[in-house]
C-alpha cells in the first residue's frame, strides 16, 4: 500500500513535547477538535504572543534578497503585525502588562538590528510550506517542522541551522529540537548541515552554537518516540499521569472543555482561547504550533 500523509501519523518537536510532558495534554492539542467548529483549540499566552510575534517579523526577512533584508525597521514591521496580538488575542490583562511584552519584543528586534551577525549573509528558504518528511513509510509516520533560520555558507556549500529563542529558559542539554531540526534540513533540502546554533535574543548578540547532533542516533530517539505516540493513539492510551486530577500541561485545556475560558480568535484552523491569570503555569519559550 503505498504511503498516505492524510492517514499518517504526524510527528513535530512540539507534539513530541507534549506528548513526553502529558499524553492527555498531546491529545488535547494536537488530536481533539470542537465538536461546533471542528478546530482544534490553543492557549494564548503573553509569552507565546511576544514569540509568535517576533518570529513573525524574523521569518519575513527569509524571502528579502541579502542587501536589502534591513531596508526597514523591524520596529515598524513589528508595530504592523502586533495588531494581531494586541488585548485579548495576546491574553494580555492590562495596558502595562502589553506595553511590558511589546518592549520586550522591540529590544530583541534592536538587538538583531544592531547584530545582525549571519542574518546578513546569504540564506536558504525550505520551499516547503510546512517542511516534512517520510520518517517512516512502513510505519506510516512523518517528521515535519519549521527551522527559523538557514545561513548559507558558501565556501562549503553547506548550511547553519538557526533557532531563534524569545523565552528567558535555556534549552536543555537533552532537548530533541536540534536533532529533529537536523533530520528536517537533511531530508528536505539538498546541502549537508555542518552547523547548529541557539539565538537567546533577549540576552545574547552571538550566537550559542551547539554540537551539531548525529543523524543516526536522531533518527533512533525519533523514531522510538513516534512509535510510541502511534501505539498510544491506537490504544487509545493517552491519558493524564495523575489521572483524573489533571496536571499542569492539561489541566487547563480540559477547563475549556467544560466549557470555561474565553476564545478570543480564531488562526489556522485552531480556535484561540485565553484563562484567567490563576489558571495558567506560563513556561518562557517560545512553543510554535505545528
């Protein structure tokens, strides 16, 4: 039979993580859909709202040629864009509180403006709406995800894998992000990686580079993950660790569905909701829905 994308199973580095934190929290996220708009449903943040909104004005520069990628501010173009996440729809619960983010926002632009380091060099665009790939054919499984930033370095004809970080947390020693970002450019573009590397904007003017994962092993821990999230979803096994009481990955999307929360929007499919201050653990990364 040959493979089928619509019946496969989809695999990302942030369905991985939530299903590693919370298989419940996986289910809710990433498989259930409201059963009155057929959406699926997300949590704004402020914290995601600062990254979804940086990164926005960071990923338009991919498609400007190199010698006119800083033509205009990135203030301005995040001024431009804010307005998809200004009041509610950034879950923000004050003027100050909005005003705090979106400073926060324009400093990390400055920064990249005043440093703007390999962004002003050549650069490689995945054409790939969504870049993914065939993790397994057999198995019926698919690796997609977007990387922020591809640096192209000429004297190799190589390329730089870039990860922009928006949130105050260092990535962990034993995260899979860069394994997988490294299975993706592999697979679906055709110049070998020699090069992986974290951006923490809010800190740092150069970059954090890392040890550029092998992508045998990568392919293995990935792999055995998905295999797993697979025989959950067949079982229908995908429950809570702490059983009913719930945790702090789901407790507040299973608020929603009884039908708390507000939703505030709607973006690609996904009805947008915001909880009460009280209701939400906020972790400072910047988690991209995939």
């Amino acid at each position: 039979m040959a493979p089928d994308k619509y019946s496969a199973v989809w695999l990302s580095h942030t369905s991985i993580n939530d299903y590693l934190q919370c298989p419940r929290a996986y289910f809710l996220k990433n498989i259930y859909k409201d059963p009155k708009t057929n959406h699926k449903i997300q949590i704004m943040t402020p914290a995601l709202a600062l990254g979804q909104a940086v990164h926005e004005v960071l990923d338009s520069l991919t498609v400007i040629p190199t010698e006119s990628r800083f033509n205009e501010s990135l203030i301005l173009k995040l001024d431009e864009g804010w307005q998809n996440f200004t009041g509610k729809l950034g879950a923000f619960s004050s003027i100050d509180e909005e005003h705090h983010y979106k400073e926060r926002a324009k400093a990390m632009l400055r920064r990249v403006m005043n440093h703007p380091g390999p962004l002003k060099n050549l650069a490689v665009k995945i054409q790939q709406e969504l870049p993914y790939y065939w993790l397994s054919e057999e198995e019926n499984i698919i690796l997609c995800g977007k990387v922020d930033w591809l640096e192209y370095l000429q004297d190799t004809d190589t390329v730089h894998i870039i990860d922009f970080k928006t949130g105050k947390k260092k990535e962990a020693a034993d995260s899979l992000q860069l394994p997988i970002y490294h299975l993706l450019v592999h697979h679906c573009q055709k110049r070998s990686v020699s090069k992986a590397s974290y951006w923490y904007l809010e800190t740092d003017n150069d970059l954090t580079e890392k040890t550029l994962p092998d992508l045998k092993e990568a392919h293995q821990k990935v792999s055995e993950i998905g295999r797993r999230i697979k025989l959950a979803r067949k079982l229908d096994k995908l429950e809570c660790p702490n059983g009913k009481e719930g945790c702090l990955y789901c407790h507040s999307f299973e608020k929603i569905l009884r039908g708390e929360g507000e939703m505030v929007g709607v973006n690609q499919q996904r009805d947008i909701y915001v909880m009460p201050k009280d209701e939400i653990v906020e972790e400072e990364q910047d988690s991209i829905i995939l």
